[in-house]
DNA sequence: CGTGGTTACATAACAGTGTTACTAAACCGT
DNA sequence: ACGGTTTAGTAACACTGTTATGTAACCACG
C-alpha cells in the first residue's frame, strides 16, 4: 500500500536522538543543525519534521532522554536502612549524571538553545525522579532524621542546593575536583544539619 | 582628516547594549540579532562589528551589564550591625535582581545563547560581587555567627544555594510568588542553621 | 577654493540555519 | 502489470552571523 520505511521507525527515532546527543556532547549547541544530524545517521532533514516536528521536537525528545538517564542513575542508588545516606547517594548520582552528560544537563536545566524551552508536557516527565527525591526526604522526616516541615519543601532545598553546585562545578567555579568534592560533602553537611532534627 | 562619527563612540555603544537587553527582555534570545539591535537603534549591522567585533562581543558587553546591575544591588544593600542580616538581604538583593533582569541572568548564570560564553576575562568582572558575599560571610564568622569553616566556603554554598532557587523560580517550579518566598526562606533558615556555631 | 586622502557608514553579498513545498521512488492491493 | 498511497530526498524560502564593497563626509593641504 505504501512505500515502507528503510529503517524502523523507533531506530531511526533513537539514532536522531542519539545523534543530537553526540554533537552536543562534542561540538556544543551551535553545532547541533538539523541538517547535521540528519547528515550524521544517513538521512536528510525530511526525517527530523517527519518525526518530531520541528527542530524543538528532537530538542524535546533530548530533553526527555536526559532525564530518563537521570532517572536510571536513581534508580540504580540502592535503598539501605539510613534514608539520611541514601539522599546524599542520590545527591552523588544527580552530580555523576550532570558531569557525565553536561550538555544534556544544560538542555535539561540550563537554558542552552533558544529553539527550545521545556513545554508543559515535557516538565511533567520531570516529575518522577524528583517524586524519587522528595521520597528518599520522606524517609528522612518519617525516621526523625529531619525536622518535619513537609518531604516536599526538604526536597526543593536539597534540590536548589544540588542543581546551584552543579551549574557552579561544570562552569568550572568549583576549583578542581578535589576543591569540588569538598565544596559538595561541606554543603549537603551544612544544609542537612540545618534540616536535622 | 576623516568623517566624524554620527553619534558619540560611548553612546552608541550604550545604545546598542541596551537595545540588545530590550530585546532580550522583551522577545528571548532567538529574536536577539544583530541586523535587529542596529535597526532598533537607527544604525548599521556595521556598528556591532566595529565596536564589539562580533556578535558575541555584544553580549559579552551585555553579559558584563548584568554584572554592573547586581553589583549596583548588592552595594545599595546597607551594612548594619547584624552581619546574618545582612547575608539575607544580600540574598534578597540578588533574587530580586534576577526578577528584575531574567533574561540577563541567564545570560550571566545560565547558558542560553550558544554564540557566547564568558571568556576568563569577562569571568573576572564576577570577581567583584562575588567578594561583596564573602566579606558579608567573614563579617559572621567573625562575629561567631557561623562556624569558621572559612568565608569562601560558606559564600560558595549559600551563592549555590541562592542560584539554584533563582534557577528553579524562574522556570516557575517555586510555584507562585508566595510559596517561592516560602521556599527562599526555609532553605536560607536551614542553611544558615547549619552553618550555625 | 578645489582636491586627495582618510575614515565612517550602509548596502549587499556569502555561507549557513530552520522550515516547507515539491518531486521522485518504492511498495502492495487489485 | 499497474495505480494509489506513503515515504523520503531535493531544492527553495526566509532568516541568521559575517564580511567585502561601495559611497559619503570631513579635513589637510596645495
């Protein structure tokens, strides 16, 4: 009935995507062109609006990639017996996904490339892995390792706290990364004994 | 000897900065181009090539403007007696500053224009306002209000404290203006309790 | 009082971008 | 075999940053 598609249709969406990453991960935002990816996985442009639309929607689809290995990197912090060790874990993985993936943290929670902002839609993907967050502070208030002002506003502070060292270490603020391990184990120390019981 | 400039080299310079900032404010940063701010401001593209060289030069003076206002913020922030009082309304000064100017804050702190990103130079024009947040944090070590962990340290946690608020605010994840003032003053009242003597 | 030289400025061209028509190609039901 | 329908690539449009080219304005000098 129709002409089929050369590649699947969900592989050649993941090799865009997939794409996209490398060169922003390589050659930052201003190399990242539709022209290029398209390029890059043996296609042209045709496919990137067939597929998402629009140059924002690949950008989207980053997006919701990133978070989705941030949410592996969660869900890979095991949960112990000390709510109190396994926040600062997750703190560990939030900052390891951020160095690991860098541009992916910007297009996540920078605001590197104006064609793209994160839509309603989008934001609500983020939901989850803060929800594991505000979980992990839950266990803290409910063992009495913090002071019951609600799991909610612990997380944004704890949050607020991990996404401002972030931004300060990968624009090189922090020294090197013996400075920046210790600007991080001070800060979680400081912030968590003020929320302690 | 040669033709006379139209406008004074200063103004003109002044005018394109802040056509650019209008611009910023008022269309994001895909509207900001340069054939754009040289309509805007009755001239050539020919005058942001000649006086800043590039695009990226424009925003590098851009960039530097938004230093100037937060340093103008922080000094109209008295010095009383209570130096914790102080560190708040610091605080409050650079919230405040990041309302006023969002899209030159990210521009400063976020990453939103991939022509340009601070050079070491422009880096060092932070200098300044950041040391105006570690005097006001030696003012409580001295004075025992905080532990003496050392100024810098403290400085770099409540500047990363402060940044990740303003980060999440100005994506609207702090909710409305009420439960963001919530939030800045639990998470500077848990910080502070923290770094506490 | 011209006139040449030097500088300032504007226009237009170049390469590259996102985006979208348009056209060719490939399959499959008839 | 063939035709209809869907896919995919090409090329065009309007835009961007940037640069080269041409023009206009002044002043020193003859």
């Amino acid at each position: 009935m129709a002409r089929p598609r050369k590649r699947d249709y969900e592989t050649l969406r993941r090799e865009l995507i997939d794409a996209g990453g490398r060169i922003l991960a390589a050659e930052g935002p201003a190399a990242l062109s539709t022209r290029r990816v398209a390029q890059e996985t043996g296609t042209s442009t045709t496919a990137v609006y067939s597929l998402f639309g629009d140059k924002a929607g690949l950008l989207r689809e980053m997006f919701l990639e990133g978070f989705d290995r941030l949410a592996a990197a969660f869900a890979a912090v095991p949960r112990t017996g000390d709510p109190l060790a396994d926040l600062l874990a997750l703190g560990d993985a939030y900052r390891a996904n951020a160095r690991a993936n860098p541009h992916l943290y910007e297009l996540m929670f920078g605001r590197p490339v104006p064609e793209f902002q994160p839509d309603a839609a989008a934001a609500g993907r983020i939901q989850p892995t803060f929800d594991a967050l505000v979980e992990a502070c839950g266990r803290c208030v409910d063992q009495g390792v913090f002071t019951d002002i609600g799991a909610y506003p612990i997380a944004v502070q704890l949050n607020a706290m991990a996404h401002g060292l972030c931004s300060l270490e990968l624009r090189g603020a922090l020294g090197d990364e013996d400075e920046a391990n210790a600007h991080w184990t001070r800060s979680f120390a400081s912030l968590t004994r003020g929320l302690a019981a």
